[in-house]
C-alpha cells in the first residue's frame, strides 16, 4: 500500500490519530500547531533532537530531513480536527469523498512555506516551523472546494429602502444565544459557516459563493478588529455593519442575523452579488 492510502487508512479507522511505520521518530517529536483565522494560515512547529553526539551539519541536515519525510503525515493529522462546517470537521468530510484526501495532501505539500529552521542553543534539538495557507495559489482548502457555479443568493421581494455596500461587516463578540440549546455560546470560527436570518432561512452558505472568490480568499475572514488595512480590499469602504443575533450548528459556527439587515442584503442585486464574492467580515473576540 502507497504512503497515501496508508495514511487514509489510519485517519479514518484509528481513533488516537495518525500512526505510521516511522513510530518511533515521531514520538521523539513535539509538534504543536496553531490555526492562524485572521491570516488563514495553519501552523505547524516541529522539534526534534538531534541524534549525534557531537553536533555538525550532516546531523541538523538528518535530523531536519526526517521531520520533512514525516510532514505529510503531520500536517494531515493536524488538519483533520479543523471545522469545515456547522457539524463537521475537515476530517470528516474527507470521510464522504475519500478521494479529497490525496488532493488535500498534495496541495498542502505543494504550498508549504518554512517560516523557519534553527537549532537549539544545546545543539541538542533542531526547531522547524511551516505555514500551509488556506487559500490562494496551493491552499489546502482549495480542494475543498467542489461546485463549479454558484447558486443564486436568493432575493428579497418588495421594497426595502437600501443602498449598495462594499461588504458585510458582522460583530458576533461575547457569547450569544445557541439556537435550539438553553445556553449561550462564543462563535467558532469554521471554514465554511452559514449565515442564516432570524427565522433561521439560510442567507448564504458555500454552495453561494463563487468558487473564484472562495479559492483567493474563502467564504469570510475573521478578525478581532474591523481596523485592519489587510481587510480594506475584502470589505471596501462603506461595508453594511450589524450584530449577529445567535449562533447555530454543534460546532456553534453559524451566525443568525438581523432581519432588518438581510433585507437590506437581499433587495438589490448588487449586494447579493457582494455576498456571493464572500466580502464578509466577523468580528471575534481575542482566542
């Protein structure tokens, strides 16, 4: 069996996580890895000892070439937990289309950037951190990805006084309202979550977006601020703004919105086409 379907068959029927045939390098790595939401980046740092008793560069170049041997397999097994929707994580989606699994692996292998490689001042231990981008040229969602049209964004009937805005800016901060639970809940922020209105009709899901903007930039962006220069060109500058009203999903990454703001959404044409490009903005607390 190829490395590939060795490692689909561990994600998918193991349940303590990815093992491989190099078990015991592995265990004498520590990795921990990190979702960056506001740049749409997954953070992977690996350190490993190095196995030699007087350290030289042979020995760094042994040690660091194992761990990109092994790379693969830790991203994969890292990716797996990220929420893709309002009940499912990217690994189980990949459970529904197996084939997923070696595009997700061969594009994020193809993406990856070394933010850095360094050894530890002992000479004991080399520390490596890689970035793998979410979007963009290569981003390991971009598979993900898999309708060629949109569906249209369905429109609002009658008048509603409205203009056209550049973008959709929703402050969901704090805990709100779980939307079916007795409790209150943060937003997780999900790869593709869905907006819904008050009565729970849905205003904009994936299927919704167009697949261009999906593949440069994703469905929405998350920030703790709306004051960020990098969001100007996502969200223009006269953006509708409004608080959500409640969360939904097991993974609490849905949003329920004003209804006074959906019709505005909605009633022109230019402003649905604006939500399609996934011109939306959350506003989350600091993590």
């Amino acid at each position: 069996m190829n490395r590939i379907g060795i490692f689909l068959l561990l994600l998918l029927c193991t349940p303590g996580g990815l093992l491989s045939a190099q078990e015991t390098k592995e265990e004498q790595m520590v990795v921990s890895e990190q979702v960056e939401w506001e740049r749409g980046v997954l953070i992977l740092e690996v350190a490993l000892a190095i196995e030699a008793k007087e350290f030289n560069p042979g020995s760094r170049f042994d040690a660091e070439r194992d761990i990109e041997r092994l790379l693969p397999g830790l991203f994969m097994s890292a990716v797996v937990d990220i929420p893709f929707d309002s009940y499912r994580t990217i690994g189980e989606r990949l459970k529904e289309d197996q084939l997923l699994f070696q595009r997700l692996e061969s594009s994020a292998v193809d993406s990856v950037s070394k933010r850095y490689s360094r050894v530890r001042e002992d000479l004991q231990e080399i520390q490596v951190q890689y970035r793998f981008p979410f979007y963009g040229e290569g981003g390991f969602v971009v598979p993900l990805i898999t309708h060629s049209r949109p569906y249209p964004v369905e429109r609002k009937l009658g008048f509603v006084p409205s203009r056209n805005f550049t973008g959709l800016v929703i402050y969901a901060g704090g805990e709100l309202p779980a939307h079916g639970k007795d409790i209150r809940q943060k937003v997780q922020p999900a790869v593709f979550p869905t907006l819904y209105d008050e009565d729970m009709n849905p205003i904009l899901y994936v299927e919704m977006c167009d697949p261009l903007y999906l593949k440069r930039w994703g469905m929405v962006a998350y920030s703790e601020t709306e004051a960020d220069s990098a969001l100007l060109e996502r969200i223009g500058a006269a953006p509708l703004r409004t608080v959500a009203r409640g969360v939904f999903g097991i993974n609490a990454t849905d949003l329920l919105l004003p209804k006074e703001a959906v019709d505005r959404l909605l009633v022109r044409e230019a402003n649905r086409e604006m939500l399609s490009q996934g011109r939306v903005l959350i506003v989350i607390d600091e993590d």
